[in-house]
C-alpha cells in the first residue's frame, strides 16, 4: 500500500504543477495584431483580412504599389508566422494601407517587423507607423512611425513620435539581407518612444538603440499601416512577419518551443509514467 500512496501523491503535485504552469501561459498578455501575409499575390486590400486569433480586420485598399508578393522574410530563432511578404515600392504615386485592433490607451505598446530593403530610400521619411483609428501614415502628426534613410550603398532605421523629430539609429544595414526592427511606444506623462534593431528572439528586452520624449498628443493607438512615398522619394521594401502587442514578450517570440513548453512536456511524461506504476 505504501509504493501505492506515494505514486499517487506524486501524480496529484504534478498535476497541480501542470495546472500552475498553464495558468501562468494564460496570464501572458494576448497579442494584439499579427500577419504573415497569407494571401493571394497582387494588391494588399479588403479581401486579405489578418489572422482572427490577433485582430481578424481586413486590410484597407489604399495603394496600388503596396502588394502581396511571393516568399516568406524570416529570421534566424524567430517565431516565422509563414505565408508570403508585402512589396512596399516607392516612387511612383503615394498611397497607404491600413488594418486595426483593439485600441491602446495605457501601459505600453510593441510592434515589430522583418525588413528586406531591396532598392535603398532617396530620401529620409516614413515607411511605417501605428495611430489611433484608422489613421493612415501621414508624417510629424503620427502617433509612432518608423523611418528609413539613405547610408552610402546601404539604409539606416529611424524613429519619430508626435512632438519630436525623426532620429535615426548609428546602424547602417546592408541591402538585399533581412533584419528584424522592434518599435515601442509608452503612454503616461508625454510618452516617449523607443527603436530596438536586431535584438536577440526570446531574450529579455535590451537597450534601445533610439528614445524619444513625446508631447502627450497620443492617447490612443489603434492600427498600423504602410507607406508608398510618391516620386522623387524612391525605394524599395520587403516587409513580413507584423507582429503588435502589450509586452516584449509578445512580438519577439522564438522559433523552438518556449521553457514552459517543454517543462509541461516532460511533466507529462512523468504523469504518465505515474499512471502506468499505479495501474500495475
């Protein structure tokens, strides 16, 4: 009777810490907004709507020169969210798209992305931004907007948030190569804005390559959309793998299973050993 007693108040902890480490996996903060582009090639518009799990919205049908194209961006120990990629080509006429999720008032928000630049920017201006509503894209008055500008044969990443000016980062990136770009923006006092560039997937979060202090005009963030820039401005870009929401955590998460996982796996593996010992 003991072995008996004792497998079984073995197999009643491992249940209890099973349950703990699940609770702990719901506690994290759900991911507002995510997309790899798992839509038909052509234009990005109405008919692509984002993953119902983060946001579930259509995409607006604001630029004939932001499309769908064939091949997923991914990067190295990154969470790849498949599909295709978006072809964001400056140059020709200006125009933008736009999708939505629930609204952000408070605490922080995190949006990144995975750029390939294939034909370096003429010129210093916006290729990204998150705003509330359905704000599209539309320079000094954005909430928080990502820059690019031209570097000798490469680009540099910047950053901009409403009451301050573009700031670029010291990096210089090498065109044709995929690099992962990470954008905060915190509410509370005038906000500030920070830009992180390649961090480590999974890691904790590092310091930021570029802070801003806001004007405490942004109290609501809502979307993200793109921006083609018209003629001259010219420039071409791959974008993939959007990821926004609430924590770090959140929008850099690793390719293989995280700690956690594996923990409830080898749990698992004990329970059922368990229950083969007590049904003998």
């Amino acid at each position: 009777m003991k072995p008996f007693t004792l497998s079984r108040l073995a197999y009643a902890k491992l249940a209890a810490v099973a349950a703990g480490c699940l609770a702990l996996q719901s506690a994290r903060a759900v991911v507002l907004f995510n997309d790899g582009f798992n839509y038909a090639l052509g234009g990005l518009n109405a008919s692509d709507v984002s993953p119902a799990g983060a946001s579930g919205n259509a995409w607006s049908s604001g630029s004939s020169h932001i499309t769908v194209v064939s091949g997923d961006l991914t990067y190295s120990g990154l969470q790849d969210l498949g599909g295709n990629s978006i072809q964001d080509v400056w140059g020709v006429s200006a125009g933008s798209v736009v999708n939505t999720y629930t609204a952000q008032t408070s605490g922080s928000i995190f949006y990144s992305f995975l750029i390939n630049c294939t034909t370096a920017p003429s010129a210093s201006t916006y290729l990204t931004s998150l705003n509330p509503g359905t704000g599209a894209p539309n320079g000094s008055s954005d909430a928080l907007q990502v820059d690019v500008s031209p570097s000798g044969a490469g680009f540099k990443v910047g950053l901009r948030t409403a009451g301050a000016s573009i700031t670029s980062a010291s990096t210089v990136f090498s065109l044709d190569t995929t690099y992962l770009v990470v954008a905060e923006y915190t509410f509370g006092g005038t906000g500030s804005a920070s830009l992180y560039l390649d961090p480590i997937p999974g890691g904790s979060q590092p310091t930021a390559d570029v802070t801003l202090a806001g004007n405490s005009t942004v109290t609501s963030i809502a979307d993200v959309g793109f921006k083609a820039q018209t003629t001259p401005t010219t420039g071409t870009f791959l974008l993939d793998n959007l990821i926004i929401g609430t924590t770090w955590a959140d929008v850099t998460p690793i390719a293989s299973p995280e700690p956690s996982t594996l923990a409830l796996a080898g749990i698992g593996l004990l329970v059922a050993a368990g229950v083969r010992r007590l049904r003998r």
